[in-house]
C-alpha cells in the first residue's frame, strides 16, 4: 500500500473536497443528525415544578367545539389560583375580542333607557340589564381572573413581513414587557449580530394583555430540514427586544427585577445570576428531554378532566402550569429532535425546564477552532501517516479515530452539554480512508501492469 511518489496528495484532494462540501446542504443535515443522535444518550431529568394542562380532544369532545368561550378560560384560572399554582401561562391566543350577540343588544337597550328616570321599576330592570352584560363579558371575565391571579404570562404574535409598517399603538402596549438592559461588548451593532427581525406584532385585547404578569412569542424556527432545535430567547421588532414565552415565566419563576435582565447583544441573555450563552442571534440550542418508555416527560392532565374536578388542585401548588392545546387540528405542531409531532405547550415545558436547569447546549467560543483542529488532523494522518501503513493498520487505525471522534461528541453533549461538531471529519476519515485505499491500489495495479510490460518486452 506504500507510495513512493506524492503519497500526500490523495489525502489532501479529498480533504479539500470534503471541506468545501461541509457549507452544502447535505453535509449540514448530516452534522444536525449527529446533534440529534447525540440527545438519545442523556439521561438528564427535567425541572420537576412543570406541569401541563392540555386541550386535547377528550375536552373539546366534552366541552364543545373550538375555540371555547373566555369564561371557559376564567374558570381554570380562578381554579389555579385558589390552587396556589405558582405561575400560569396559556399558549392561546387571545387576539380578538369575543362579543355575544345577547351583549350587544343588551347594551343598545342600556343606552336607550333614559338616565334621569328612577322609578322604581326602571332601576330593576336597569339593573337586571346591567348583570346580564357582566355575565355575557367572557372577555371581562377573563381579564378579571388573569388580574386577581397576579400571575398569568401570555403569549403574543409576532411575524416577519418587511412590507408592513410599526404599529405604534401595540408597541407601547409591549412596551412594559419588553428588555430594555441592552449592552453591546463585541460590536455586534456594527456587525449586524443581532436577534431575529420581526415586523408586526400582536397582543391579546388590551383588557386582558392589560391585567397579564408578562407577555412573551412563542415563534419558534425551524432550521433548513425542518426540524426544530433553537429557541429565540429574544426576538428584535424595530429595535424594541421582545422575550420568549419561555424566558418570561423563567424570569417570573426567579422572581427578578427589570434591571436583573440584561439582553448581551450576540452573546446570550442575564437572567439575574443565570447567563444563558446562545449564538449570534440570540438563540439557545435546546435540549429535549426523553422519556422512559411510553411515560410523558411532564405531568399532563386533561383540561376537561381538571376542570370537572377528577384531578385534585392541590397537585398544582407551587407549580409552574403550562396550559395548551395538543388536540389535532388545533395549533401548529412542530417537529423536534425527538418528536415528529410536539404540541407547542410541551415544547414550551422542555424550554422552560431548560433555562431553570440550565439544560441547554452551549457551543463554547473554543469549539470552532475543536472542530477545525480535528479536520486538520485527520487531513495529516489522510496526508502523512496512512499511506505509510499496511492495509489492516490503516483500517484498524482509522475505524478507532472514527469511533473516537464520534464518542467524543456523544460523550460532551450527554455529560457536559457541550457541542462540538465532530462528525464531518469523521467522514472525512471515512471518505478518505476509501478514496487514499483506492488511490494506492490502482496506483500498485499500474505499477504491476508496467513491470509485466518490461518482463515481455525482455
């Protein structure tokens, strides 16, 4: 197997191929699998104060078709709060007022009964009318619930369209919830390392937004495959930095101070003495937790089953409550290293559990140059050390750089929570452990074939 002439050079092509074909899409796939693979090997548990109330199909079967009336929604959080549930967040959105029709002639018929009159038959029915109007307030009523809780985080809808102007009015509703410790250490102004842009914003009515402990978005993006592996911790709408739901009910749950939040402009989020490191757009690797067998990994109750009263509320004290829609047809499901198909609200539990816990993997300043150092010495042992081997030293060697390097990347993410793409160059070994073989064979064939035309030709 040992060539005289330029042995270096198959090493060297291959590696240079290999290279330039890691920026391509399937390359990329490649590597976010092995990310995928290397979750399968933790056994971390996650945070054990979440749980999960879901609308699932069993309550809408129940409590009628969706979406369900607001009172509905009241009801479960006057439940949790007398509960002592210590944080409530819904993932419904609640962007449009709900009017019954019943209300509307109601009030019509208010306005038109003359205020100066005061029989005593006037004021009864006054009276009567303006009890029907509060009982058939589903938005009142809910946003009466959400303020005697003090402790309900909802979600708002943020979308990217650059076509669409600012709309004033719901930025200065944002405007109490949004990050406004912002530093910038690395210049990431200057150099446009800044969070994802979004152009239009909607909140829930201002009754009830008005009364919420924190709104956050719930958008999440999936990467080139689909698959979604990130979470935004902060998203920028006109230089206003908008948090995750996810980050609002961490912040709520450590029970900090607006100047103990602090945005680090493409570095990562201070969440008090927590610093949550993401990449450059202030997004977090999220890590999904698994479960043992067919178990859910939180705690889920059904909504109908809860609010009949077959689940007992003192189970909820103290907790963090997500609570959701998993029924199908109702939401966006997402795609996740781990499932197909996860309803928002459980995605949001594993997020949430992963900035309490500090679950997240985090991709140390240091591991380009790792991953760079490691292709760069495969590329040498390809270059210098293999074509100098037998053909099962070469196999033997490069099948155990293989599983080294592989191992290594399993071994930091499962027990470190670290990232650091090794799997290109162990393909790269792969590759080029066939094409530096196949180069020598046909190179020892040529020479055979040479010698056979000398012995001939004497």
């Amino acid at each position: 197997m040992k060539l005289k002439n330029k042995s270096w050079l198959p090493g060297l092509s291959v590696a240079l191929v290999i290279f330039l074909l890691s920026f391509t899409s399937p390359m990329q796939r490649m590597q976010r699998l092995s990310y995928d693979w290397g979750m399968q090997f933790s056994s971390i548990e996650p945070y054990g104060n979440i749980a999960i109330i879901a609308i699932d199909d069993a309550s809408i079967a129940q409590l009628g078709r969706w979406p369900w009336s607001r009172d509905v929604h009241a009801g479960m959080i006057q439940m949790l709060t007398a509960a002592q549930a210590k944080i409530i967040a819904y993932t419904v959105l609640f962007l449009e007022p709900e009017i019954d029709r019943g209300l509307r002639y109601i009030e019509t018929i208010l306005s038109n009964i003359d205020k100066d009159q005061s029989s005593k038959e006037i004021n009864d029915l006054r009276q009567q009318l303006v009890e029907a109007k509060e009982a058939l307030d589903f938005d009142g009523k809910l946003a009466n619930s959400i303020k005697s809780a003090g402790n309900v985080i909802l979600p708002l809808y943020l979308r990217q369209n650059e076509s669409r102007q600012r709309n004033d009015k719901q930025e200065s509703l944002a405007d109490k919830f949004k990050i406004h410790h912002v530093t910038d250490n690395i210049n990431a102004l200057q150099n446009r390392l800044l969070p994802t842009s979004v152009h239009e914003i909607y909140l829930p009515i201002e009754k009830v937004s008005s009364n919420a402990a924190g709104l956050g978005h719930l958008m999440q993006k999936p990467q080139q495959d689909g698959v979604v592996r990130t979470e935004g911790l902060i998203l920028d709408y006109y230089q206003n930095f908008i948090p995750s739901l996810a980050t609002q009910i961490a912040i709520k749950n450590l029970e900090l101070e607006r100047d103990e939040i602090e945005v680090k402009l493409g570095e990562g989020v201070r969440l008090g003495k927590l610093f949550i490191p993401t990449n450059s757009r202030l997004e977090m690797n999220t890590h999904y937790y698994k479960g043992r067998g067919n178990e859910d990994v939180f705690e889920i109750d059904s909504f109908q089953d809860v609010i009949t009263g077959k689940v007992p509320m003192d189970k909820y004290q103290d907790k963090i409550v997500l609570v959701g829609a998993t029924a199908n047809g109702v939401g966006d499901y997402q795609v996740t290293p781990l499932d197909p198909a996860m309803a928002p609200v459980i995605s949001l539990a594993h997020i949430v559990s992963n900035l309490l816990q500090q679950d997240y993997y985090s991709e140390p300043d240091w591991s380009i140059w790792g991953s760079l150092a490691a292709y760069l010495l495969v590329t040498l042992y390809l270059m210098f050390l293999m074509p100098n081997m037998s053909a099962g030293h070469a196999a033997s060697t490069s099948l155990a750089l293989v599983v080294l390097l592989v191992g290594t990347e399993l071994f930091l993410m499962a027990q470190q929570s670290i990232w650091l793409p090794l799997l290109i160059p162990a393909f790269l070994i792969v590759a080029g452990h066939i094409f530096v073989t196949t180069f020598a064979y046909l190179g020892s064939e040529r020479e055979k074939n040479l010698a056979t035309a000398k012995t001939a030709e004497s």
